[in-house]
C-alpha cells in the first residue's frame, strides 16, 4: 500500500461537504449473463484500484453501528481478515462500510494523508450490491464543505478530479456491472452534480461565485459547465 503522509492532527485538511456523493453498483435484471463471483471477489478488485489510485487504503469496517479495525499492509490482507470475520460469523454479508484513508494531491506537489477520502458503503456482497460514496468537494473548482464558505479551488480539483474519474472507471470496467445514476445520466440532486463518473459544481453556483468574487487568472467558467446543464 501507498505509504500516507501525516498531517495536523487537530485540523482536518478538507473538510467533509453537508451531502454525500454516491454512485451504486448493482447487477442488471435485464443482463442475466453477468456472472457471479465468489463473496469477496469484487471487494478485493475494487480495493486493489482504490488502493492504487490511493484514494482508499482499506483500514475498518463498519457493520451492525461497529468499527473494526483491520490494519494491515495490503489490499490482499485486508480482504482475508474480512473473509475470516465473515467465515466467523463476526460480520457481514451485508456490511455497513468499508472505510480508510487517501492521498489528497495538493497544488504545491506534496501528496497529504486525508481520512474519509471515499469509501464504499451498503455493501451486499451475496448480491454484488456496492455503492462507493464521497463526502469531499475537493474533486470540483469550488469547495462546498460545512462552513459554506464557497472558496475557489481550481487548482486542487484539477488535480483530484481526474484521478476519481479514472478510479471509478476502472472499477466500472472491472464489475461490469450497472451503475446509478447512469452513464447518460445528469444527476442534478445534489449542489455537485455527477455526469457518468466526472463531478461539476452546479452552473448556478459557479456562475453566481464567479460573478461576485472570480479566482485569479481564471477568464472563463465554461470548462467547469457539465454537458447538458
């Protein structure tokens, strides 16, 4: 696993938004030849690209309003404590969460440790039912976090952004599976909108924020409009 610098550990260095991001996978009813996998297949597939995208390095479980911590040096030896946990009867095969830390790459170059990064929660593994979840806006140009401060970060999510883009394709084209909201899809639910695996700030915020306070060097927001906004 990647090795995580250390940070502050009175502050948290980008703080979690007021909603929650979420893409589902699940099997389609309409496609039967999906095949199906031993129990922990999946997990195991999507942590290794999580994991090597660092964006999440597995560390606990969350089941039944429990954290269990697991420890361990590899994706690989994550995925066979939880095994025995399950084997046990300790856990699962429904699962709450799988959390941990990521890599957050900064505008300076340096790569810090960020807790809650992404994770993967309401796991069915029987069911091959996962939704992998953020609660960062760091991935788009403006930072919509609890303090509603709306502060302009483009550097920062053009940095992020396109890594949890590649990562969440990744694990599409590994499970194939179907996903929610749809690929063709304009999710407009939330204050960040998600469009297939790629995250935008509502136009409404960015055009209002670049009107009344514009980020340095930044001449236009149209980059930043999803397609079909």
């Amino acid at each position: 696993m990647a090795d995580a610098l250390p940070v502050d550990a009175t502050r948290e260095p980008y703080a979690d938004s007021f909603f929650a991001l979420s893409w589902r996978f699940a099997p389609e009813p309409e496609r039967p030849a999906q095949a199906s996998r031993g129990l922990l297949d999946d997990v195991l597939a999507i942590l290794a690209i999580t994991a090597r995208h660092e964006l999440l390095i597995p560390t606990y479980v969350h089941d039944s309003g429990r954290r269990i911590a697991l420890e361990v040096d590899s994706v690989a030896a994550f995925v066979e404590r939880l095994a025995a946990l399950i084997g046990a009867g300790e856990v699962g095969p429904y699962l709450d969460e799988i959390g941990g830390h990521g890599l957050v790459a900064r505008p300076d170059g340096a790569r810090v440790r960020q807790d809650g990064l992404i994770s993967l929660q309401d796991l069915r593994l029987g069911e091959r039912e996962f939704s992998v979840v953020t609660r960062k806006s760091l991935w788009t140009p403006i930072a919509l976090d609890r303090s509603f401060g709306f502060e302009w970060q483009v550097e920062l999510a053009d940095l992020n952004g396109p890594r949890l883009e590649r990562c969440l394709q990744e694990i599409d084209a590994v499970l194939d599976l179907a996903v929610e909201p749809a690929a063709h899809e304009l999710d407009r639910e939330q204050p960040i909108w998600i469009r297939g695996f790629k995250l935008f700030t509502s136009p409404e915020i960015l055009r209002r924020e670049f009107a009344c306070d514009p980020p340095p060097g930044l001449a236009s927001i149209d980059r930043f409009i999803a397609p079909g906004a």
